[in-house]
C-alpha cells in the first residue's frame, strides 16, 4: 500500500511511519516546505505542503504515483501551552485548515485513495462521569469537544468519495511522549499520584496499538466513520496513577489537587484536559475483530515503563 501521511514527524507519526515500511508499505510525507529535512529513508518520499496558506506541491505528489490510503495526524499540541485565545484559535484552526486542504487534495487525484484516516480525539465526548462512551454517543461540551466536532466535520466532506474513519484517540501511553512521558519522572522520583480527585476515568492506549489501530482501519474496508482508538478497559485516574506507581516501583500517593491544576494550567485547560472524565470503549473495533495488542492497563504500562 503507499500512503500518503501527514503529522509524520510527531510521536504517533513516526510510529506509523516505520511500522508502515516494516510491512511492506511505501510512505509519502507531506512536510513544511520551510523546514530542513534530511534524506528520507528508502521506502520514503516527500513533497511539500502549507496548510496555513492552503497550499500542497500538487505536481511533485502527482510525481510519486497513486495514494492506497491517506493517513492525516497534523494539528498543533493541544497540551504544549496555556489556552490563550490566540492559542485555542490556533489549536482549532490548525485541525480545520489542514483536513481542509487534505480533503480538498486527494479529492482531486486521479485515481482517488481508498481510505482516509484522519485524527481525532475522545475529547468530542466531553466530561461524561461514569457514563460508558461508544462511537454513538453525542458530543459533549467544552472546548475540546468543540475542536473535535469541527475537525471531523473537515474530515467528513472526503466521505463521498473515499471512505473516511475519524479516529478518536485516547491518552496515548509512552514514554517517548505524550502526558505519560511527563509524568514519569515524577513517578520515578516518588513524587507522583492521581490528579485532582483520581475519580475520572482515563481512556488509554499503548503507542504501539495506536500504530496496529490506524493500519487495521487502513486494511479493514468495514470500518467508517468514528472510531474509538482506545484500549477496552478504560481506568480511572487513580487506577493510573497506581499502575505507573507499580510499574516503577515507587509510592503513588502525593495528589495533585484540583485547585492547584487549575491554578497552573488554566481552569479550562485542567477541566477539559486532566480533570474530564471520559469512560470510551472501542465499539467499533472490537465488532470488526481487531486484537489489542495490551488491553488491561497494568500489562500495558509495565510494558512502556519497561522501555
């Protein structure tokens, strides 16, 4: 299969990448033009695009022959800054315009590809308590929720012509990235523990079934539509807190309180991002036969920790 990623230099991105060429498959990366690359590895190519001024270097993609399947996992790090204003347009928009762009690209290629994955996050359904979340259930509110909801209406446009799986992903467990890799080091220290009251549920999964969700929903032609990339037993954040305690072999007991979360990142950023409680199974995937390569939590951060 050759296909055409974009958010390839990011911690899933890269995953993909490598295990994508590990299979067998060709890649080709959409890239900042602006940005130094070194030479692509063999297997890989590519090509130019700017989402911020809507643009894709439309004969060098034509040049590298036809797309199998798109994969599109760009949009900027919703937790790598406070929430200004300015920030949360620029969270949105990054998502919009470049799905937009993607949609309207591959729409115009001749052949079409099959299949576009494109990202999304569990964060659609909100702050749901112990409410258990399939791929039917509606939008939650707040602003996270917001983003994912005009995100996958960009997506959405592709679908009559190529079939289009939104993927609502969970807290990605690694320790490469994500919110696990900042939490480690304080587990390690003897410092760590839940996060404000440790009662909301955490819906998780580990990098590599990330990576073996996005192929199976690139292989399995059943699959459309929202997609709950999450492990099938979702745990609350003490329960977390706990397995990672346990995998390091430290105390996990020193809370962080929800008043000083909210003090340091924002109350909306903690309420959306730490303290939201999102209990998500994957419907879905479970129905179209996929195996989870780490489906209960303490086997799944014993592995990662042990990386």
């Amino acid at each position: 299969m050759h296909l055409l990623v974009t958010g390839s230099s990011g911690l899933i991105g890269t995953a993909l990448v490598d295990a994508a060429l590990g299979r067998g498959d060709t890649v080709t990366r959409l890239v900042r033009g602006t940005a130094p690359h070194r030479p692509p590895p063999t297997g890989v190519t590519e090509v130019a695009w700017d989402p911020d001024a809507g643009t894709v270097d439309t004969e060098a993609l034509g040049a590298v022959g036809g797309i199998d399947g798109v994969v599109h996992l760009a949009g900027a790090g919703v937790g790598d800054k406070r929430w200004s204003s300015a920030r949360k347009a620029q969270i949105t928009g990054s998502r919009t315009r470049s799905t937009d762009l993607i949609v309207r690209t591959i729409a115009a290629l001749d052949p079409r590809p099959q299949v576009l994955v494109s990202a999304s996050a569990i964060g659609y359904y909100g702050d749901r308590g112990d409410e258990v979340l399939t791929e039917t259930s509606p939008a939650g509110d707040g602003f996270l929720a917001g983003v994912c909801v005009a995100w996958e209406r960009s997506a959405a446009a592709a679908e009559a012509g190529i079939r289009t799986v939104l993927l609502r992903t969970g807290i990605v467990l690694s320790p490469a990235g994500g919110a696990l890799a900042k939490q480690l080091p304080l587990f390690r220290l003897g410092v760590g523990g839940k996060l404000g009251s440790g009662r909301q549920y955490r819906s998780w999964i580990t990098l590599d079934d990330e990576v073996a969700v996005i192929l199976h929903c690139l292989d399995d032609a059943s699959l459309s539509g929202p997609v709950n990339a999450t492990a099938p037993h979702p745990a609350t954040d003490a329960e977390l807190a706990k397995a990672i305690g346990t995998a390091v072999h430290r105390p996990s007991f020193v809370a962080a309180p929800a008043a000083a979360l909210k003090l340091a990142l924002g109350p909306e950023m903690a309420g959306d991002m730490v303290l939201a409680s999102q209990r998500v199974v994957p419907e879905q995937l479970e129905r179209s036969g996929f195996t989870f390569l780490h489906p209960d939590l303490d086997g799944a951060v014993r592995s990662v920790v042990g990386r």
